[in-house]
C-alpha cells in the first residue's frame, strides 16, 4: 500500500467520524427519552435505568423551540426498543448513569453535537477524554453552519439557563424601583411578596440560594436551588 492511500485510510478514521463503540460495551434497550440529553434503559437483567448522556448538554425543554427540538430528535435517533450499546463514564449526584451510548457503532452523544441538538459540556468532557477533539470540532462545525441549538443569534447555554442566567441583563435594566427583589434568591427576581412558589412553578434549576428561603427550594440547604 503506498503513502497516499495510508493517509486517506487514516484522514477517514480520524476526521469527525462518531466515535465507535467496543464491542465488548452491554448491550441495553431504549425505554423511553425525557429530554435531549436524558433516557431510560434496560439492562440484560430486566433492571431499569437512567442514563445522563455524558460529555454534552442538550437545551432545557422550557428553552422553547430549542429543548423540544432536541428531544425530538434523541427520540429518533433512540427510539422505544432500540438496542443500544453503553459506555459508562461515572455515576452522577442524582444516581443516574453518565455515558457514552452507540447505535450500530456510533455515537450518540456525539451525533447530537454534529447536528446542533447538544452543545459540549465542556466542565465534564474529562468523561469523553479520547474522543474530545471530535466532540469540540463537531460544535464548531455546528455552530459555524448555525445548526439547532446555533441558529440562535444570542444563545444561552443550557447550565446558564438553569441557573436562571437568561434573565440577568433584564434585572440589570430594571429601575430601582423595579428592583425590590428577594435577596434569597440572587440570580434572578421573585418580590419579596410573591405567593408561595414550589420549584415547577419556576423555570430555573440549580440556582443560588440565601437563607432564609422562604419558598423553600433549597430543600437539603446546601446552597443551590431546585436541584431535580
């Protein structure tokens, strides 16, 4: 074989394919999707499971179009009894699986960043550490052909949007007099008055919390609100 056909071979395995999954992975069936980068499975003992895509973050689903988009299409790359191959990465706060999953030697997690429905999660891609080149160059594909999530021309990342970031130039923009908000809750404002509120009454998640929190998000008072 001469030199050129050797670096094709090579430019072809290693330039922005999906990553291929070890045929050793377990083999799981799809049971159902919950958002973008969320599903449940079940294993070869029958025994159901949460999987937490790892290395990327799909839009919140109250990102309206964007979190339902991305839902949509997980659902059709993942749809109810499709097998699936699994990679385990770690185990979150939440007890769900992070990982790596593969359809037929791709993977998904990576094909959600291609196509502009996930975004890399940059603060866990650690999990994905082989393949993160791929991972990174897929969202600057996707977003430099404004794909998805990028056809936004100011988005807001989903761990943003969790913490109630969207609406931190409103609050900046507000008069003094507007600006009569509990302190309890620094990211975003609730009057001090408001009704008592419950954590699906409010878009935010994972957001700060000061005591004493009277709509009680922080539950276990470690500091972040609404953390499920």
């Amino acid at each position: 074989m001469n030199k050129a056909v050797i670096i094709t071979a090579f430019l072809v395995l290693f330039s922005g394919v999906p990553t291929v999954a070890q045929t050793s992975l377990p083999n799981m069936t799809v049971v159902s999707v919950g958002d973008g980068d969320t599903l449940r499975v079940r294993n070869q003992q029958g025994q159901a499971i949460t999987i937490r895509l790892g290395c990327v973050d799909a839009p919140e689903l109250k990102q309206n179009p964007w979190g339902q988009q991305s839902r949509t299409r997980l659902q059709q790359l993942l749809p109810v009894g499709q097998s699936v191959q699994v990679r385990q990465i770690e185990r979150d706060r939440y007890k769900r699986l992070v990982a790596e999953v593969f359809v037929n030697n791709r993977s998904v997690n990576l094909v959600m960043v291609q196509e502009g429905q996930a975004v890399v999660y940059r603060q866990y891609l650690k999990g994905c550490d082989h393949t993160k080149d791929q991972f990174l160059q897929a969202e600057a594909n996707a977003k430099s052909q404004k794909l998805g999530f990028w056809k936004q021309s100011q988005p807001v990342m989903p761990w943003d949007f969790r913490r109630g970031r969207k609406n931190t130039q409103a609050t900046r923009e507000r008069s003094p007099q507007q600006q009569q908000c509990d302190s309890s809750y620094p990211d975003f404002c609730i009057p001090p008055n408001a009704a008592d509120l419950d954590c699906p009454d409010i878009p935010y998640r994972r957001f700060r919390v000061n005591q004493p929190d009277p709509h009680g998000f922080d539950r276990d008072r470690d500091g972040i609100g609404c953390e499920r």
